[in-house]
C-alpha cells in the first residue's frame, strides 16, 4: 500500500494521541511470521558538526523531498541468496561484506559490484531452523578481527539458542574453531530475537526474545532471573566465573542479591529485532515486535524496564486497562497494524550518499514492506516520513565500512536505496 504523506500523519497522530491503556483485541499475528524470518557508553557522547543536535527543526526535510522518493536497487549484481537476514562488515578496512542465511551459511562478497559469492563458513550442520524464526541469527566480528580473526555468531540449535565464536585465518574461517560462549534453552520456536553486536565500549551486546509462544505465557521478560526478553552485554576478551565471558563490572544488576541475571543490559523485551548503535551519539536503538496492537521503536539505556508484558508499546497488555506504568520505559515511537505488523529495526544513518537522510533513523516493516526515516531531537520525534514502498519481505538492513546503507529481503536479494 503507498500512503499518501498527510493520510500517514493523521494515522500517527491518532496512533500516538490514544490512551495509554486501551484495551487490546485478541491477537491473531501468533499465526503469521512473527518477524523477518520469517566499557560504559558515555551518557553525554560528544557531537561533531553533523550531529543532529547541531540541526534546527526546519533544516530537517520536508515531505516534498523525501516521501516515496525512494526506490530499492539491486547489489552484487543481483546475486541471490536464500532466506538471507543480515548483511555486516568486519571492520578491517578490506571492503567485504558478509551475508547471513538463515540455514547456517555466510558469504563473503569482495564488494557491492561483485556477484561472486564465496563461502566463508557453513555451519548449516548445527542449525535447527525448522521454525520460522530458527536459524542462524546473528554475526558480529571482533573489534580487534584484523589481529585476532574472531567473530561471533548466534544461532538456534535442538536445544536453544547459542551464542559462540569462532576464529578465521586470513580470508577463510576456520568451522573447527567453534567455541560456545553462552547458550540457554528455548521454550518455544519463535521470539528468538538473535541479533548480536559490538558496542563503542567494546563489549558484546545480545538480543533475546521473551522465550515465545504469544503473550509471554512464563512471565519472562519481567523476570530478572532468566536471560530472556533482555539486551545482554558480556565481556568476551575476559574469562570469569560463568567460562568463556566475564561480566562488565558496571552492568546494572552486577552484585545483587535477587538472583538477578547479571548479563542483563535492558529488559521488558518482547522480541527485538535489529539493534543498533549511532556512530556519532554511541545511541543504542532497538525495534521490538509487537503482538497484535502496535509496533515500536526504543532507545535503550543501561537497567531500563521497556515494559512488556506489561505494556504493548504505549498501550496496556496485562492488564489490559489501568495498568502500573510506574518505572517503564514508553518507545520513542510506535506504529499501529494498521501501517504493518512486524518491525525490522535498522540504522541512524550516518553516511554519504543520502545527505537528506543524514540523521535519520532509517526502519522497516516486514510484512508490508513500507521502508521509513525517523529523526529524533530532544526527546522527541520531529519527523517520521515514509521512503518507499517496496513490497518485500524485509528481513534486515546492514552497513558497509562508510556507514552506507543496505537490506536483505526474502525474495533472495540484498538492495539498497537510492533517490527517485
């Protein structure tokens, strides 16, 4: 569907203007995909000149120039993938890109001009992904990949999921090398989450969904003891008493005597697809499926509470009226199912070649296909307009080393935009 830009503000702010407690139709989304597989970060980062703090609110674009003006063209020459869910870089200045498929095999592409795919690893013999949302989830390479040749992948297996590193020489990645760092067993076969990244303070950041099934039947992601409905954030360069990964010593629940997870960054996740950190702010930014009312988008800090099952976004779940919002965390933004049903978080984009989009956090939706650029001043949004309207299954955005931006989509392919 193409919405027309003044229908879509009338939509958000009908969306954003209703009762933070409404009650909540019986979900019917629990039948469909789910989502698209279907250090210390410096409170007070410093800002350079293209910050978007340095912008007045009318040097942000006006709809004119940015509603539906862009268009996805193909990369690699139109080289295809099966189910891919996660385009990254490895930080070591050689222009490759990587490639995720969700049944255990990535490619390296020596560049975006390049069709040639080469196997980098295929692990596809430990993956279970007969679920929707089961697979190969993650890839994040070490900060230091270019001396110690380390990368991690996260990935569901029979019994759960697990998060493991394993250690490449020169261009090729040793499969032998496979060491678990963290595992834990899943419930049920969606809300997965799986993303996992590096932060500016060097330490591994994880996502993990609410342990599945629909509503959060176990009460997961308000319950501090488990690792589920969380941000991780583990320190993988220092052994300690859990084996493979110490905790960083200022985690918010380090030493508590609840029997807290002490691996928990941020918690009251549903499913959180995609995350990321804003080069420039260090800003760390999630999108969190919904359920069955809305979708939403946070910026996560350090011992958060972002609410469910509690609350869907800014709406109650459980109960569905009058519920304790005391200490949660309401998104920045959301979105009814009336413009889509299944977030796909992205990035603040900070490079080049899309100087209107400088800022702007860039996300999807997988179900509809509606790609969107939202800029966020001052605690508030300012700006949310739609780029396009693809019609793909959406699956992931990446970045290459110059902060440009790229996605995966189910029909096999990997895109980018560019500006009609």
């Amino acid at each position: 569907m193409r919405i027309s830009y003044f229908l879509y503000v009338l939509l958000v702010i009908l969306t954003l203007s209703g009762s933070a407690c409404n009650g909540l139709e019986e979900s019917t989304l629990e039948t469909e995909p789910d989502n698209n597989i279907t250090g210390e970060i410096d409170p007070e980062p410093e800002r350079g000149a293209d910050s978007l703090d340095d912008l007045t609110v009318e040097e942000l674009p006006v709809a004119d120039q940015i509603e539906n003006r862009f268009e996805p063209e193909f990369v690699f020459q139109g080289a295809e993938f099966i189910r891919p869910l996660l385009l990254t870089e490895a930080g070591d200045e050689s222009g490759r890109l990587f490639v995720v498929e969700q049944a255990g095999l990535i490619y390296v592409m020596a560049g975006i001009d390049t069709q040639e795919k080469v196997l980098f690893l295929d692990i596809s013999d430990s993956i279970d992904d007969s679920g929707n949302e089961m697979g190969l989830l993650g890839l994040a390479f070490h900060p230091d990949y270019v001396n110690n040749g380390y990368f991690f992948v996260n990935y569901t297996d029979r019994e759960g999921t697990v998060v493991a590193r394993f250690t490449s020489v020169g261009s090729d990645a040793n499969p032998e090398s496979h060491e678990t760092v963290l595992s834990f067993n899943q419930p049920y076969s969606n809300h997965n989450g799986g993303h996992i990244e590096f932060g500016p303070d060097g330490f591994l950041y994880i996502a993990t969904g609410d342990g599945g099934s629909g509503g959060d039947p176990q009460g997961h992601a308000q319950n501090r003891q488990t690792l589920y409905g969380n941000i991780l954030r583990i320190d993988i360069d220092n052994q300690g008493p859990l084996g493979s990964y110490s905790i960083p010593p200022d985690n918010p629940f380090v030493g508590n005597r609840d029997d807290f997870r002490e691996e928990i960054y941020a918690y009251g996740l549903r499913n959180p697809w995609r995350f990321s950190f804003d080069p420039l702010t260090g800003q760390l930014w999630a999108a969190d499926v919904g359920q069955n009312a809305v979708e939403e988008i946070n910026v996560i800090e350090k011992g958060k509470n972002y609410g469910w099952n509690i609350m869907e976004g800014s709406q109650c779940y459980d109960p569905p009226n009058n519920c304790d919002t005391a200490g949660l965390e309401m998104p920045v933004f959301e979105y009814s199912h009336s413009l889509g049903r299944s977030i796909t978080g992205g990035y603040v984009y900070r490079g080049t070649e899309h100087p209107l989009l400088k800022g702007a956090y860039i996300y999807a939706d997988f179900i509809t296909g509606l790609i969107w650029a939202l800029w966020y001043q001052d605690g508030e949004v300012k700006a949310n307009y739609v780029l396009a309207d693809t019609g793909l299954n959406i699956s992931s955005f990446g970045v290459g080393e110059h902060n440009e931006l790229y996605f995966t989509a189910f029909d096999g392919y990997v895109y980018k935009l560019v500006y009609n």
